[in-house]
C-alpha cells in the first residue's frame, strides 16, 4: 500500500492532500463509490451506488486493463 491508500474491513479509501475517494462495500454486495474535495465553502461531493453486477464489471474491466 501506498502512503494515500488505506484498506479498512469494508471499505479503502485514497486521500491527496483535502481530497479522496472511498469505495464501500454493503452488506447486500453493492458498492458505494464517493470523491470528496475539502475546500471550504467551495467542498464537493458525490457518490453513487451500484449493485455487485456492476461492481463485477468494473473488476473484470480493471483487470482485462492490467490492474
């Protein structure tokens, strides 16, 4: 692991400085993807779920890439 990566019991996280991206996995399978930037009033924030399907796609994506 990178010093930006962190891997909990359900969920790993890469931070940059006053921004990250969590990927949390539910107890039902699906995955919950969320990027953050801390910027005062100007903070963003978003997240989006997909079902355990989707999550697989993305795995077999990733990994027919080289990951």
């Amino acid at each position: 692991m990178t010093k930006r990566a962190y891997y909990y019991d359900r969920s790993f996280e890469v931070s940059d400085k006053n921004r990250w991206v969590e990927v949390y996995v539910f107890g039902d399978g699906d995955v919950k993807i969320e990027v953050a930037e801390d910027a005062g009033w100007d903070s963003q924030r978003a997240n989006f779920t997909m079902t355990a399907e989707e999550a697989t796609l993305l795995k077999e994506f990733l990994i027919s890439k080289g990951y």
